[in-house]
C-alpha cells in the first residue's frame, strides 16, 4: 500500500525553498530527496502555508497545531494523515522508513 506523505511548509520565496543567494542546504538535500521519490512514484505532496492555505484549512490537526504552537511547527510532516514529525523537514532515511513502515 503507497503511504501518502505530506509536509505542510513555512512560507518561502518559491516553491521549494531552494532559492535566493544562499539557499538552506537542509532544503536543498530535502528538495533532492523529494524530488526522487515523486519520479518513483511515491504519494508525497509540499503544501506552503502562503501558497496553499486551503491545504492548510483542510486539516484540523495542522490549524491546532500552529494555532499551539505557531509558526514555528512547521514544517510538518504527515504520513496518511497522522503527524510524524514537527518543526524540521525529514531526512532521507526518515523518508524513506515513513514509506516502508508497514
């Protein structure tokens, strides 16, 4: 069964973080991870919070979440709908044990 994966994002300057002068190498190696496992085919989906707020909304556990803690949360990492992990992106091993967990 394919897990679907999802990481509600803080805002950034475009799409995937990994831009401007000098870009956050964590986004960069976050980016490159994601990047691979949607060309395998993987359920994995990036939601910024300035981009996509009706993503945001359409969660209620993301809206308690920040509503708690702030902004500070994100990003979150939700596997089939249930938060994995807060206020930091996953690796890629993280990532890839979220997809073989059974």
């Amino acid at each position: 069964m394919n897990k679907k994966i999802v990481i509600y994002d803080p805002p950034m300057c475009c799409s995937s973080g990994v831009c401007g002068p000098d870009p956050d190498p964590i986004l960069i190696d976050f980016q490159d991870t994601f990047t691979k496992l949607k060309q395998a085919g993987h359920d994995i989906e990036r939601y910024i919070i300035t981009q996509s707020p009706e993503r945001f909304k359409e969660n209620p556990q993301i809206i308690k979440l920040i509503q708690e803690q702030q902004l500070k949360v994100l990003p979150i990492t939700t596997v089939d709908n249930v938060v994995v992990k807060t206020g930091g992106y996953p690796t890629g091993k993280e990532l890839q044990d979220f997809i073989n967990q059974k």
